[in-house]
C-alpha cells in the first residue's frame, strides 16, 4: 500500500506535458481573437468599397450626361450603362460573393438639362459574419452596410 502512495505522489510532481496543455489553453482564446480581428478587417475593407463605389457612382451620374450622337445632357437614369450596371461591374467583384451590392439612384425626376441638380448614389450591401457569427449569439444575422454620396450635375 505504501508502495501506492509514493508512485501516486510522484505522479503528481511531473511536469512532463504541462507546455503543452498551457499552449492548447491559450491556443483557443488566441484563435477566437484573431477570428474576430479578420471579421472586423473585412468589415472596414466593405466600408471602403461601398465608399469607393458611391462617389464613382456619383461621379459617373454627374459627369458623364451628354448623349454623344445628339449632344442632349442626359439625366442619370437614362446613362448608358446605367449607374447601377457601372458600379455593380466595376465592385461587385472587389465584395465577397454573399454581399449581395444594390445601387440606388437618388430622387427621380430629372430633367435633360437640368444643371445643378443634386444626383444621390446609395450603395449597400450585407456583411456576413464568418467567424465571429460562430461564437456569439448577436452576430448570426447580417449587418447591413451602406454608403451614400451626393453631387451636383454640371
């Protein structure tokens, strides 16, 4: 019996495999840090892009409203490609494939020749949580994003 004991205590008194159940403890919480830092970086890097793609948008609808064969100003709405086909094509590959990019033209209503009428371009999409949506309750449903951008017909 006393035999026992003293292989029990020894037992006890080995460190052998300690590092490694330190490092799979800290691995865990590392992990879910580092998850939520590249949730978070896609998040201001889809900001950026719906930034980005509002004012090319506004830009496109403002400056470029001359119909080309009959020297008409053309109102936004009747530009070719239209200001939603030029931006979902030129950022809708720059988002991830489940953004879901809607562009929204601002108030209808323009006239030809209307100089100085404000165009409003909105640019919106969805942020799906990949990692983040995993671990915390709040973050299973998508987070709309959105940018919006007024400028002034010449």
């Amino acid at each position: 019996m006393r035999r026992f004991f003293k292989r029990l205590l020894k037992l006890g008194r080995r460190q052998e495999g300690v590092a490694a159940l330190e490092f799979a403890l800290c691995l865990i919480p590392l992990l879910i840090l580092l998850g939520g830092i590249m949730d978070y970086g896609q998040l201001w890097y889809m900001e950026a892009v719906l930034a980005t793609a509002s004012r090319e948008g506004a830009r496109y609808a403002t400056r470029y409203t001359t119909d080309p064969t009959t020297g008409v100003r053309l109102a936004p709405d009747a530009l070719s490609p239209s200001v939603q086909s030029y931006v979902t094509s030129n950022y809708s590959g720059l988002l991830p494939s489940d953004a879901n990019l809607t562009v929204t033209p601002g108030d209808s209503g323009y006239t030809a020749t209307t100089q100085g009428l404000p165009v409003s371009i909105r640019v919106s999409a969805d942020k799906y949580w990949f990692f983040l949506g995993n671990f915390i309750p709040g973050f299973t449903n998508p987070q709309p994003l959105s940018s919006t951008t007024v400028m002034s017909l010449e």
